[in-house]
C-alpha cells in the first residue's frame, strides 16, 4: 500500500486548463490508438494524415463528414439534455428507430402528397415517435421508480427486433423482396442543400436543434429546473418544482430528438427503412454528450469531431487498410482520455517523500 | 480524576493554505493518552481542517506529525487508521442499505476474504455493550436516527482499534440524555488510556467534557487551556474575540390568530412503523412552538408531515379553517411556508448549483423574461439577500457546495424568511453552526415572530428551545407529552417527559 506516490484533491484548475483538456486528451487518445495503427501495419502519422485529410481536405470528404455530423448532432443533443436533468437516456438508439418507423408510415403511405406537407408530417410523427419511446421509462422511473438505464437500454432492443419483425413480414419491400420497407414518396425524400453532396435538409434542423438546446441549457428558466432536478431532485421538490413533471418532459424531448435522427436518416439518405438505419448513433450520442460536457457548444464541438473520426477512418481504411473499426478504438479512447482529464483538472498526484 | 499519560500525538507548526484563506496557521497541538482534548472555535476557525490533517484527508503545507514518538506522513486516512488514529465526522459515512454490521465489516482488515457475519456481530455487541453504545447490529443504517448512526461510527472506529479518536461536533446531533450517554461512552474510552479529541463551540459541553481545551480563531491557536482553570465567558470571548451575548431578549408580542391546526395527525416512518400518534396542536401567528425531544422521537416526520414530504395516515391538517389531510410542495409555496430543514446539504440547498441559483429556487418564475432567465434581475435580487443575510461567498456564481456550513445555512434561511413567511417550520436551525451564526439565526427567527409569523421549531438543543419558544411541546415516542408555556416551564420537567414520562400540562389543567 505504501505508493510511491499519493493522489490528493487540488486547487480548482484556471479557466484554460480546462478549456485545454479535452483538446489535450483527444491528442493523447490518437496518440494511444496510433499502437493499434502501428499493429496493423501502417505508420500512424500516415494514417492519420488520411483519417483527417480524408474527412475535411476535400469537398466531398468535408460533405460526408456533415452528413454524418447530423444523426450524431441529433443523439449528442439528445442525451446531453436527458443527463441535464440526470434522466439516464441510454436510448437515443431505440428512440431513432421509434422515429424511423413512425415517419415511415406517413413517407410510405401518402405517395403523392406535396413535400411541403409529407416532410413536415415525418418530422412530426419522427419526434412523437422517438418522445413517446422514451416517454415510458419515464414514466416508469417517476411513477414506480423503475430504473431507466434498464428500462431505456432495453428499450433498444425491442424496437430494433420490432423493426426487424415488420421489414421482414408487413412491411417488406415488395419490390426487391429485401429487408427493408418500400421506398419513400419521392416528395418525402429531403431536398439536397448543396448540389452533388448529400447535405440534405437534417442538417441544419440537427444545428436548429443544438440551437434550441443552448437556449433550454444557458438561458432558459426550464433549463434552470432541469438543472436543479438533475442536482437533487429531493430539494427540488421541496423547493415546489414539479420533479415528476421535469423528467417526463425531458424524456419527450430527449426521445423526439433521437426520433429525428432517425427522419433524417431515412429521408435524407437511405428512403427506406431499414434495420441498419443507424451505425450505433444512439450509442455515440453518449460519449458525444459526455464529451460535450452536457454543454450545447460542448456537445456541438464532440458531435462534429466524433464525424470527423468516422468518416475519416473510412478513408484512412480505403487507402492504407487500417480496419475501420478502429474509429469505434479511437471514439472509446477519446472518451477515456477524457475522463483522465477531467479527473486532472480536480486531482493531482504528488510524489510522497521517502 | 484520571491522570493523563504521555503524549501520543504532536502536531507542530501545521500550516494548511486553500486558495484564497489560510485555514491553519502554523498551528501546535498535543494530544495526551487518557484526556479528552476539546477543539473550540468558531465556524472556519480551522479546527476540522486541522484534525483532517491528522486524519490524513489533507496534506498540510508545512509542518510536523509525531505519533507515539514517530514523525509520520498521512497521506490518507488509511495511513491514520493504521496508527490507531478514528475521526468521526459530521457528515457520516455510512451506507445506508447495509446494516450496522456489514457497515462495520467493510472497514475491518483483519479477517481474510471470507468475513464471518455472526462473529462480526457478536464482536460489535460485545464492544458496544462495553462502551455502553446502544445500537442494535442487524438494523439498517438508514432505519436508525442521527445519534444512532453517530453511534455505529464510534463502534466503526472502535472495531478497528483506533486509540486516538477525532469526533467532530458530536453533540451537535445529540439531545440532553443522548450527550450524556456519550459523554459515559467518552469517560469509559478515556479511562482505557485512549486519547480523544472533542471538537465543539458548546462551551458548557467542552467545560464539562474536556481535560483540556485549545481555542482557535481565524486558523490561529489563541490558547491551550486546563478546562479546570478556565470559564464559560473567558473562553467565549477568546472563541469570538469579543464580550457574546448568551441570552437573547425576547420581545413581547400579542398572540394572533391561530395560522396551523393539526387534530390527531398520525405518521409512519420508513420502516412503516408508527412515528407520530395522534398529535394534536395549534400554532398561532407572532408565537414560537418549541418541540423539545429526544432525536428519533417523531420530529423528522412531524417536520416532514407539515412540509408535504410525508402523508399522514389519520387526522387532518387546518390552515385559516380549512381542512386538509396532506399537502404537496407545491401547495405550500402557494400557501407561503418557510421551511429550514434538518438536513441542510441534503434537503435545504442544491449545493452543485451556483449560490444565485439556490437563493432564487422559490421566487424564479417572476425573475424571468418570457421563457428566459432574466440574469441581471437574478443577480441583483440575490446580491441583496447575500448583503441582507451576510451570507460569505467569493461570489454569487460560487457553487454552493465551496460555503461553510453556518453559510449554507444563511442562505437558506436568505431564500425562506426573505419571502416573510406566514408560518415557519424551522427544524434544528443551528445544529452544528458556531457561535456567531447561532445568535444570528436565532435573532433572525425571533425577528419573524415579531413580524407575526407562526414559528414550530423543531430542535434537540433544549437551551435553543427554552430562549426561543413561547410553547413547548415534548415529543416521545410520537406522541405529544405535554405543551406548557416556556416562561413557568422547568428543564426537569421537560426532561421528564422527554423520557417519557407524562407531565399534566398547564394547558390540560387550565
């Protein structure tokens, strides 16, 4: 037990330290992760000269980084305003195919039907999906305290077998005979923003989104509640704040975000509803928000540098074999180098004598 | 009395710096084997800070630690518990799930993996059978009260054989009967050689308690005395550094109108045992009712009944005539009660929010600008109750949780009386709080009862509950003993029924 060394509480970090330790531990995570690079084979500074380049050195690269930058900025928003309130929502990822299905049925359904009715119908019908997925764990955690990391983790996999139930029986695409639904109206598929890219129209409804999150977070006197609930939430009460009330509308909005991940994803890119409509956003979303520091310009920031990660090791695979996986090694470290630093920026260690 | 015996612990020249302060300032203490060493000073005169320096929770920035003649490094308070060194804190750390022997298990370290349950339990009777600590080893920390819990961390300690023994403000959470229980408990470690350090602002307790006492003021020692040598206002005024007031006057003021009724409300508690039987009272406007108990008597869920924590299971509750059977928070922010909670950190603030933000938690919706926050209407309106209250913070945007706790206390009594409250449910209002802000607290609630509002205070501190109230009401048991009018009230009667025995009231007989 006697350690050379003894870690002990420290003076609270000055302000540009702890602006400077996420940028700090995101170079130590690519620092870790270049021995995983190194393993496979190619130098680090080569791949990651290719997962950067790749992702912002050209238009198409930089186009595709912002496409993928929507459903994270959708989950990132997601979870960071449920964890506000500390309403553990592990289920943006369910609650991006709640909003998948539900903006299916109206995209599939009202062929014909003008866009400037059917896409707003999808959005609508997305949000109230995904709010109505995590409106139960909600419920459940504020009527009969069930625990809502359970109740929203599992919900995952039920909607995800449901999905998976409906694409191969009711609504199987008829057409191909494949696993997925039938195509979208092509009304309801989103207009393209920038000609010959994919930014499509859920990319600034994702930043409109983030917007609207730093007004609840920063200005809002909802926000100020929610702050409150998520700091203690027995105080709160006293204090007359509707708990109950705060965690269930916080779930709604929480899971109608995520749901609009998913209205993104089918209408702007894939124009069916598949079960591999999401690459684990609802997942990402959690580090996004942790790494964001539940702050909006925070969460921002790690939703756009988690796209960069993603897209970039795409290319980095393309071009010098390192596996892609590596950007989930790269996504994991970030977040574990983030942690240490935080952890820094309240502790220190100190050498004990003798 | 016991002669001492020879120095165990030596603190020389300790300095401990945080930003900003210094809260030890090359303080020297020593510690001898067989005496009960009081601690005195005021809120943030640095005693706790020095003793977790003992306890190796902190790491002074200069100076020496010898125990039992060896210069040491505490690093943590592992390295403090391996020399026989026990501090029970304020805040205790107990795990609330477990019961009081699993509680003890866990910090045992003889005993390999696998840890007998039933012997670990026959050795916690037997310790506290020996030390007179009444505890029963199977209960559940959360089932226990306040001096319960106090109690298993002393068996806590005792188990793993601490012979220097810290208490931080023991008392403080402690009634009459219960102190003197511990001080037994205290006398019969003294008697085993064990040296113990008792840290207060009680003077009559230090003076009854203690061999001997060290003052200090502002992080300083003012002087190291034989409680035998020393009086009550002498060490007061060391403490303060000027003349204190022990007495408050109390202005006379007719009695109003009855502003809270409650007719045979009765309670359970968390066990789902019967907490409160049947009670009965009025409170009236310009009137302190002083409920006077020992802890665990019904008092949490007196106080948690009047403020919509808990629903009563029979009788019902009158407030201006009208009858109800339970309310919600909500409703009493409507009905403009001021509540002060006896668990400050847990109940009273939000201690990761900023001081601002806990100061307007009651009035934000009229600070706001549409949906927004109005953050400069904010600010202003909590400057003026950290000024009025003299609540001491760095700033309005310090989190709450860096105040002391005599000043989490102003700012909740800042955030209540400042919206002048019809009716008051202050419980334990200046529990562990030092001199200073005692008297301060205690004038700003004789204040409200001038202003005319209807005050219950809920307190174990008999002395609080003889110079505030105008009644006071005994609980046992969950029953209401008696009320009789503070002014021909006898402490020895009080006691009585504290113990449980029934006093004819004057009320009853008149």
């Amino acid at each position: 037990m006697d350690l050379p060394f003894k870690v002990e509480k420290r003076p609270p970090a000055p302000l540009w330290l702890r602006v400077t330790a996420p940028i700090i531990s995101v170079v130590a995570a690519l620092a870790v992760c270049s021995a995983f690079i190194l393993y496979a084979g190619v130098n680090p500074l080569y791949g990651y000269y290719h997962l950067f380049a790749g992702a912002l050195g050209s238009t198409l690269g930089l186009s595709e980084t912002f496409v993928r930058f929507c459903p994270l900025l959708f989950c990132g928003v997601a979870v960071a305003l449920a964890f506000t309130a500390k309403f553990w929502n592990i289920g943006a990822e369910g609650q991006l195919y709640a909003g998948g299905l539900a903006a299916t049925f109206f995209g599939v359904s009202f062929i014909g039907a003008p866009s400037a009715l059917i896409i707003p119908l999808m959005f609508v019908s997305g949000f109230l999906g995904g709010a109505l997925w995590a409106a139960i764990p909600a419920l459940l955690k504020t009527k009969l305290k069930v625990d809502d990391v359970v109740t929203t983790l599992m919900g995952n996999w039920i909607i995800w077998y449901f999905t998976s139930y409906l694409l191969t029986g009711p609504w199987k695409n008829p057409v191909t005979v494949w696993p997925e639904s039938p195509a979208i109206a092509p009304t309801a598929e989103f207009p393209i923003l920038v000609p010959g890219t994919r930014i499509h129209l859920g990319i600034p409804v994702a930043l409109f989104c983030a917007f609207i999150y730093f007004l609840i977070y920063a200005r809002s006197s909802w926000g100020y509640e929610l702050k409150a609930i998520g700091a203690n939430p027995k105080a709160s009460n006293l204090m007359g704040i509707n708990v109950t009330r705060g965690l269930v509308t916080v779930a709604i909005l929480s899971g109608g975000i995520a749901g609009l991940a998913g209205v993104s994803e089918l209408g702007g890119i894939h124009h069916h509803m598949k079960t591999d409509l999401s690459f684990g956003f609802g997942y990402t979303g959690i580090v996004i928000a942790m790494l964001g520091g539940l702050h909006p310009i925070g969460v921002t920031a790690a939703a756009f540098l988690m796209s960069v990660i993603s897209t970039g090791s795409q290319v980095m695979y393309r071009v010098t074999g390192v596996p892609y996986p590596i950007s989930q090694v790269i996504e994991g470290m970030t977040l574990v180098c983030l942690l240490l630093g935080v952890f820094f920026t309240e502790y220190r260690i100190r050498r004990t004598r003798d | 009395m016991m002669g001492t015996g020879g120095v165990v612990v030596e603190m020389k020249g300790i300095v401990k710096r945080f930003p900003g302060v210094v809260a030890n300032d090359h303080v020297d203490l020593d510690l001898r084997s067989g005496e009960i060493h009081a601690l005195l000073g005021e809120n943030g005169a640095g005693k706790t800070t020095l003793m977790n320096v003992l306890y190796g929770l902190y790491r002074a920035d200069e100076g020496i630690i010898t125990v039992n003649g060896r210069q040491v490094t505490l690093g943590s308070p592992k390295d403090a518990i391996d020399l026989g060194i026990g501090m029970i804190h304020q805040h205790f750390a107990l795990i609330p799930p477990m019961s009081v022997t699993e509680n003890i298990m866990l910090v045992s370290k003889s005993e390999g993996i696998l840890t007998n349950p039933k012997q670990v339990e026959e050795a916690v009777s037997e310790l506290c059978e020996r030390y007179s600590l009444r505890v029963d080893p199977k209960a559940r920390i959360w089932q226990l009260s306040v001096g319960e819990q106090q109690r298993v961390e002393i068996a806590k300690a005792l188990y793993v054989g601490a012979n220097i023994l810290i208490l931080d403000e023991p008392t403080a959470v402690l009634t009459p009967q219960e102190t003197d229980q511990l001080f037994n408990t205290l006398r019969q470690m003294k008697k085993e050689g064990k040296a113990l350090v008792f840290i207060s602002h009680k003077l009559d307790e230090v003076l009854a308690i203690s061999d001997r006492i060290t003052v200090l003021r502002k992080g300083k020692v003012v002087s190291t005395v034989d409680a035998s040598q020393t009086g009550k206002i002498e060490l007061a005024k060391m403490m303060v550094g000027r003349d204190v007031v022990f007495r408050l006057s109390k202005a006379t003021v007719q009695k109003g109108a009855e502003a809270l009724r409650l007719e045979g409300v009765s309670a359970l508690d968390d066990r789902g045992l019967q907490a409160l039987k049947n009670v009965s009272f009025s409170m009236f406007e310009g009137e302190v009712l002083g409920v006077a108990g020992v802890a665990g008597n019904g008092q949490r869920q007196l106080a948690q009944v009047l403020t919509g924590m808990r629903k009563p299971t029979a009788g019902r509750i009158f407030i201006k005539g009208r009858g109800i059977t339970s309310f919600t928070p909500a409703d009493l922010l409507e009905l403009n009660f001021g509540y002060i909670p006896e668990d400050r950190i847990d109940s009273g603030a939000i201690l990761d929010l900023s001081v601002n933000d806990n100061l307007i938690l009651k009035v934000y919706p009229s600070l706001t600008k549409g949906l927004f926050l109005d953050r400069s209407a904010v600010a202003k309106y909590a400057e003026g109750l950290i000024r009025e209250f003299d609540v001491v913070t760095p700033s309005g945007d310090s989190p709450a949780k860096t105040l002391s706790g005599g000043n989490i206390q102003r700012l909740i009594l800042a955030r209540e009386l400042s919206l002048e409250p019809r009716i008051i449910v202050a419980s334990q209002p200046t529990r562990g709080l030092d001199v200073g802000a005692t008297e301060d607290i205690r004038r700003k609630l004789l204040a409200e009862r001038e202003r005319g509002s209807a005050i219950l205070l809920i307190s174990e501190d008999l002395e609080e509950i003889m110079s505030l109230s105008d009644r006071i009401a005994v609980l046992y048991e969950g029953r209401i003993m008696g009320i009789v009018p503070a002014d021909r009230a006898k402490i020895e009667e009080i006691g009585l029924m504290m113990a449980g025995t029934s006093v004819k009231s004057d009320e009853e007989a008149g």
